[in-house]
C-alpha cells in the first residue's frame, strides 16, 4: 500500500465494456476497496486479482465496500471467500462494511455473515469503528 491517504482505482473489462470498477482507499493501517458493476463469471477472474494485489501489498484491516456491487452469481461470492481465505494467509483482516441487502442475504446463506459490519460514514469505515 502506499502512503496514507493514497487512492488507486482500476476498471476491469469484458469484450470492451465496463463491468466492474475497483478503487482503492487507503488511511493510516485501513484500506478501503471499493467495488461497483456486476460481479460474476466474467468480472470474478480479474477482481480476484485485483483484490489479490491489493491484499499482498499492504498490511492491516481490509474493508470491502458492496454497496454498489450486483453479485450475479457464486463466480461473485467466490471471490469473497478466496479474498477472505488470502487475507487470513498473510495475516490480516477482512470485513465487508456496505452491502445491499440481496448481497447481505447471499453471504449470510453461503456462510460469510461474519464479514459484514455496520459502519455509518467512511471516516468510521477506514478507522475501523464500528458503530
């Protein structure tokens, strides 16, 4: 990760078209990422990666914004779990701080419940309060 208040952003394509967009947030020992579009089969292949560079190049809490993230199907949740299962791997922690509630009720069935919290604004998402 870089220095405090760094932000990256990344869109991933398929066949041309804009399907997911990753931005990346990071203050003091927090980092934000944020997903918006459609993630499914197609979209899963290149967040996965996303969110794999973005695991392995810093350290602390891992906060996961979905609020405006259609997971379109289990390609989607799966790259939730390898995102969770990488963090642990090298230390770190994961939560999802903002899902709608379609996303919330698909984690809590595929058993990934335990990610999400509630936060009220970002300045309490990236110091890791939770309220």
């Amino acid at each position: 990760m870089g220095p405090e208040g760094t932000q990256k952003g990344a869109v991933v394509e398929q066949r041309g078209v804009s399907v997911v967009t990753v931005e990346e947030r990071t203050v003091g020992h927090v980092c934000l990422v944020t997903l918006r579009g459609r993630l499914d089969r197609n979209s899963a292949p290149e967040v996965r990666l996303e969110l794999r560079r973005t695991i392995a190049g810093g350290s602390g809490a891992l906060h996961v914004d979905l609020a405006e993230v259609d997971i379109g199907d289990a390609a989607g949740l799966g790259v939730l779990v390898e995102a969770l299962r990488h963090t642990r791997r090298v230390r770190r922690r994961m939560h999802v701080v903002a899902a709608d509630e379609r996303t919330r009720r698909l984690m809590r069935r595929a058993r990934l419940g335990g990610l999400l919290v509630t936060v009220g604004d970002d300045d309490r998402m990236l110091t890791g309060a939770a309220g």
